[in-house]
C-alpha cells in the first residue's frame, strides 16, 4: 500500500494556484489589469493639458494643477492598495488598514486640491463657430442651437404662465 502525502498547502491555496493554471483566466487578468490601469491613469492619458512642460528654463507639470479631488483620490488609492498589498500582515487589518487610508487621503484632497475653476461665460457664439454649423451642402440644414442659463425659459414660461 502507497503512503498518502499530507500537503502542506491549504485548500484555498490549492484552488486559487489550480484556477490561475489556466490561459483564459490569465488573459482575463490581464484585461482587468489594463482597465485599471486606464482608469487609474485616465487624467494623464486623456488630458489637453502637458504633462510636462519647460518654460524659460523652468520645468513644471500644468497637468497636475488641473487635476480634480478625485482624480488624487483614485491615484492615491491605487498605490496605497498597491502598498497595503506588500504588507505581510492579517487580511482583515490589511481592509482596515485601506479603508482608514483612504478616508485620510479624501480629508487630505479636499483640503489642499483646488483646481483651477473654468467658467464657460456666455459669449457671442456665432462670431465664434462662423459657419461651423453647416459645414456642407447639405438638403436639409444643419442648426445649431445654443442655450444660455438666462435666455432658456420653461415651457410654460414661454406661453406667459408664470412658475
């Protein structure tokens, strides 16, 4: 009769090395890694604003004076987790120890993030686009319709009712 080997390695340990065995489960790691890291870095992948500039010999980042709280939050979150991850301790501190992080992270945001406020004042637009609203021959023309916060009315308004 043969000898059972008693393994050292817990049955979640076993699971979890037999479910990462397979292609597809890497591929799809990967995938979500990429979205995360998209999500994550989304203010830098997608801004018009320099991520680094120099300037009269003075370098500077115009892309981080336009990041929002949330933006910090979501980055500075993600290499916490990143952190946190490293630590060889309990899992249930490791939460803990996130979410506590996290809500210091937030309280820090909002007190020193203050992104430049843009202001989207209402200005003469068709001096602006020009003939942008109908750029081509077309049968039926194109009409831009644009609304200002003081010249926009309620239905009702418009038929001399008063809200």
């Amino acid at each position: 009769m043969t000898k059972r080997m008693v393994s050292r390695e817990s049955f979640a340990a076993r699971i979890w090395r037999k479910t990462l065995d397979g292609v597809g489960v890497k591929i799809g790691f990967a995938w979500i890694g990429l979205l995360v890291f998209a999500a994550v870095f989304a203010p830098f992948l997608a801004n018009s604003m320099p991520l680094l500039m120099s300037k009269d010999g003075v370098i500077s980042a115009p892309v981080l004076k336009y990041l929002s709280v949330e933006d910090v939050w979501v980055l500075a979150n993600f290499f916490l987790a990143l952190i946190i991850y490293r630590l060889r301790i309990a899992v249930g501190k490791r939460v803990l120890l996130f979410l506590l992080g996290s809500a210091l992270i937030a309280v820090l945001a909002n007190l020193f993030i203050k992104p430049p406020m843009t202001i989207f004042a209402p200005l003469p637009i068709h001096k602006l686009i020009g003939g942008l609203c109908r750029p081509f021959p077309m049968r039926r023309p194109i009409t831009c319709v644009i609304w200002s916060a003081k010249a926009w009315k309620h239905p009702l308004q418009r038929k001399g009712i008063r809200i």
